[in-house]
C-alpha cells in the first residue's frame, strides 16, 4: 500500500532527464551509492528554503534565455522533494515500529501533512513552468505526455489540504489505540473518517465535473486506477457469492489439523530466501539486494503496528518491507513471499510496456503479492521437504487456499460494508449501524455469523474503498497459478508493473477478465479441485 501515488515517478524521471544522466549514476553522484538502511534518516525539511527554491524556479520561468538555470533551480527543487519523501518513508517505518511512542507518532503526522503539501506546491510549479515560454524546451526534453499530464493537474484548494491532514490524524490515531480501545470509541474514529472522506469527495470532480457523491465513488474513479465502476463491483461480488461461497464451505469442512513451529527472524530469512531461488532464481536478486542493504523488519514485537507492508524508497528506486509476524511461522513466512511480491515488482517493471494510465493500478499491484504466494507453492513444498518441514506443509498449503478463498469472499462483504457506510447520511454513523451494516454483509457472504469486526481491520481506517482490490487481484493471480508455465506467466505479468489497466495486461497474455462470472467459476472450480487432492 502507497501513500504517494505514481504521479511522484514521472517528476522522478524528469529529474533524471534533465540531468543528463542514468539513474544510477546520479544515485552515485548525489549520495556516494545506495545507503542501507540504517543511514537512510529522518531531516527535518527546510520549509522556508525548499519554498525558496520554489520561488526562484518560478521566477526564472518568466524570463526567456535561461535554460540552463531554470533547469538547475527545478533540479534543487526536485532533489528536496525527493529527500523529504525519504524522510516520510523513514518516518513512517519508524512509527509502525513502535507506535506507543509519542515522538515518532507526532513527527509521522507533520511528516505526512508537510510531503502532501509539497508534492501539492511542485506539482504546481511543474504545471505554471509548462506554461511559460519554456513549454517547447520541456516538451523536447521530457515528452509531451508528460508535460500535458502537468497542466491537467488539478492543484489541490487549501480545504482539500486540510481534511487529508485531518485523514492522517485519524487513521494514525487509530494505529495508537487499536489494540486497547473500546467498541465506542473506535466507532467514534471511524464515522469521523467517513464524514471527513465523504468531504474530500465532494471538493473533487467526476468527469462530468460533477462533485462526487461519496469518497467511494470517488476513490474507485480517481484513486486505486480501476478501470471498472462500483456497479461492475456489485456484479463481481454476486458472482463470489455464487461460486467461491460453496467452495469455502468444503475447505472449511476438511479434517486437516494445522501445526506450525514458532517465527524465528533467522528461519524468515533462511526459508523465505530458499523458497524465492527455488521458484524463480531470476528474481532472487531483489531478495538479496533487501537483505544487503538492512531494507526490512521482520521482529515480533507487541508495540508494532498491526499491519505488514512494502513502502518504496522513490529517491533510491527500491524499498522497505515490514512484517508485523504472528509467531507461527507456516503464516510469517507466507506473509514475507506475499509482501516479496510486491517488493521485487519494484525492480522488475518493463518501462517499454505501453499503456493509457498515470497512477498505480492497486488490483495489479495486489496480484504481485498474491500471485508470487500462489506459485511458490510447490518450491515451499520441495524446501519444506529438504529441510525437515515436511509435516508442516499441508498447513502451509491448506492456510494458503483457505485465505486465498476467504480474502475473495472477505475483502467482497469489506467493499460491500464500505458502499453502505459511505453512502449512509452522516447523522447514521453511529456504533450500533456499523456493527449491524457489517453483520448484516457477512451473513452475504459467509454461512456463519461474523467472526471479526469491522474496526479490527486497520484497510477500513487507514486504505478506505482498497479491499476490493484484494478480491479482484486474487481472481487475476489464481488465473495465473492455474496457467501452464505459471512461473512465465507471472514474470509476463509483473514486467508490466502497475500503471495500466487491467485489460492492458490479462489480454495481451490471452488471460480473461477477472470480473466475468465464467473467470471466477473456473477459478473456483480450480480451488476445488485442489482441496480434493491436497486436504
């Protein structure tokens, strides 16, 4: 998950372009080489210089004949953008560390709020440099799509700038309390990040330049890259109900007894390192390389935030996984390949590759993960086998299908949940109607009563309208599992990265629509099939 979106990476690229220089090499000349972690600090952005720098690049946009400087001043300001991004990744890292502490949680929340208001401020300049007279210059220097992009961006008002600094104040003071607050008090968190979503949809446009209706319609259109509506969702959904349903029920019938021994942060390492070769020795790459540079966190520790992750590092061009492991290993060590996949996709996108969008597509970025997990699982099989595991692997196999069926069926009632809480009247967001909303989208989905409650998934506070993204990506990854050479396959579909849509990637490589009832009959029929002869 990413809180900068893929609007950052073209500046990124411009940046490079207009040094003159590879990517690598400006890495070498600017900081002497990839640090590792550890020398990757947070600094305290430099508002007044780094508004300076603003000032004067937008100056010498006024004046014709002065390329070479305006190109130099935009460089200054861009190289600052960049480190402050850095100092947000580390800020945020360290918070999720340990987010009883006060001082990383206050240094998190300003963080966030000055980086948005940046990004805001150099999206701006880009937009009012590209049109002066220098438009031409740009255009030959860094593409006309690229400059075009900038002058449609939309400059966000200073009322959007405050409820998104609003937003982050709410979901970071729901990472503080989500372990020991009450029922009430959570409630009373979330209706506050429906109200506050609901009025940034409504100072955004939709095509038609209409304010959106609701944060959902608004985050489908504008924020996860989909190239499908909420009403292609509701037919999604009907369809999981239909085919995955039945399928749980079977999974959830077999006798098989689940066993684990406990997480080690060595036997993380160790196994995860030995499946990735095993699977795909091509990749193992971006596993070293991780390990190399200090670029994870795999400890137990009981002040971690309640979430695993890879958040990218856009000033070194790789990034950091964070794994907050339960103990039992079978379940850490599919949560560090699932996060894997996402962290090798940094490395791994094809920038030949055409397509028509700009943002990340998070269901492809999900099925990174939840592919690599899919097929690794013979490799974790063969591993388990070589090094005395082998009694352990029909609960890592068994743990894998159950919660690549159960994500299809629990990120469905989440969006299902989410529709019905956006679309409420605020004055209805109280503790007993979400509880009941949620349970009433459960019962939909699931032949039980719920097991969870909605304000135990962190997604709903911290990632609203994201879940569905899960159901969809799992659809499209297990078309891949179940593909001849799954291993190409997969590869195929990474080297596309993550800034197309859907029908960019699953047609040139002859896979169907992931949202057709037919896919997911054939996917299911496929899990079946695999329960029968492995539980």
């Amino acid at each position: 998950m990413k809180f900068f979106k893929k609007t950052l990476l073209p500046l990124l690229v411009a940046f490079i372009l207009l040094l003159g220089s590879s990517y690598g090499c400006i890495l070498h000349g600017l900081i002497g080489g990839v640090p590792s972690y550890s020398n990757r600090k947070y600094v305290a952005p430099d508002e007044q210089a780094i508004a300076t720098y603003i000032d004067n690049t937008l100056k010498l946009s006024e004046t014709p004949g002065q390329e070479t400087r305006l190109v130099q001043a935009r460089s200054l300001v861009l190289s600052s953008f960049y480190n402050v991004l850095t100092s947000y990744t580390v800020a945020s890292i360290e918070y999720n560390k340990d987010v009883t502490n006060q001082t990383a949680k206050e240094r998190y929340e300003y963080i966030s709020k000055y980086a948005n208001e940046l990004q805001n401020s150099v999206l701006e300049m880009e937009k009012k440099i590209f049109s002066t007279s220098y438009k031409d210059y740009f255009v030959s220097n860094l593409g006309q799509e690229y400059v075009d992009g900038m002058l449609e961006y939309k400059v966000k008002s200073e009322d959007l700038l405050s409820l998104e600094s609003r937003e982050t104040e709410l979901a970071s003071q729901y990472s503080a309390v989500a372990q020991n607050a009450d029922a009430a008090e959570l409630a009373s968190i979330y209706a506050e990040l429906v109200k506050t979503r609901n009025q940034i949809a409504a100072l955004n446009v939709d095509a038609d330049g209409k304010p959106y209706e609701n944060y959902m319609d608004y985050a489908y259109a504008e924020v996860y890259g989909r190239d499908y509506t909420p009403d292609d969702a509701e037919s999604f959904r009907e369809s999981i109900i239909a085919h995955i349903k039945p399928v749980m029920e079977k999974i959830k019938a077999s006798s098989v007894i689940l066993k684990s021994p406990k997480t080690t942060v060595s036997s993380l390492k160790k196994y995860a390192s030995a499946v990735i070769a095993e699977t795909a020795p091509s990749i193992h790459s971006s596993w070293q390389y991780m390990m190399r540079y200090g670029l994870y966190d795999f400890e137990l520790s009981a002040t971690k935030a309640n979430t695993s992750y890879v958040t990218e590092f856009y000033q070194y061009g790789d990034g950091f996984m964070f794994i907050n492991p339960s103990g039992a290993f079978v379940s850490d060590l599919d949560t560090v390949l699932h996060e894997f996949g996402h962290y090798n996709a940094i490395f791994y996108e094809d920038e030949s590759k055409s397509g028509s969008l700009s943002s990340s597509n998070y269901d492809l970025l999900e099925t990174h993960s939840q592919g690599f997990e899919l097929i690794t699982l013979p490799a974790v099989k063969r591993i388990f086998e070589k090094y005395s595991l082998a009694d352990y692997y029909q609960t890592y196999a068994y743990n894998l299908i159950y919660n690549s069926v159960s994500t299809l069926l629990l990120q469905s009632v989440i969006d299902d949940f989410e529709y019905a809480v956006y679309s409420a009247p605020s004055e209805e967001l109280t503790k007993d109607f979400l509880e009941k909303t949620f349970a009433d989208a459960f019962k939909k989905y699931f032949s039980s009563e719920k097991t969870l409650n909605y304000y135990k998934i962190p997604h709903l506070y911290q990632s609203p309208a994201y879940c569905i993204s899960y159901a969809v990506s799992m659809t499209f990854a297990s078309e891949i599992w179940i593909s001849d050479n799954n291993v190409d396959v997969y590869l195929n579909v990474v080297s596309y990265g993550a800034n197309h849509y859907l029908s960019e990637v699953y047609k040139p490589l002859g896979l169907e629509n992931p949202l057709l009832p037919e896919t997911i009959q054939t996917v299911a029929k496929a899990y079946d099939a695999f329960a029968d002869e492995n539980f």
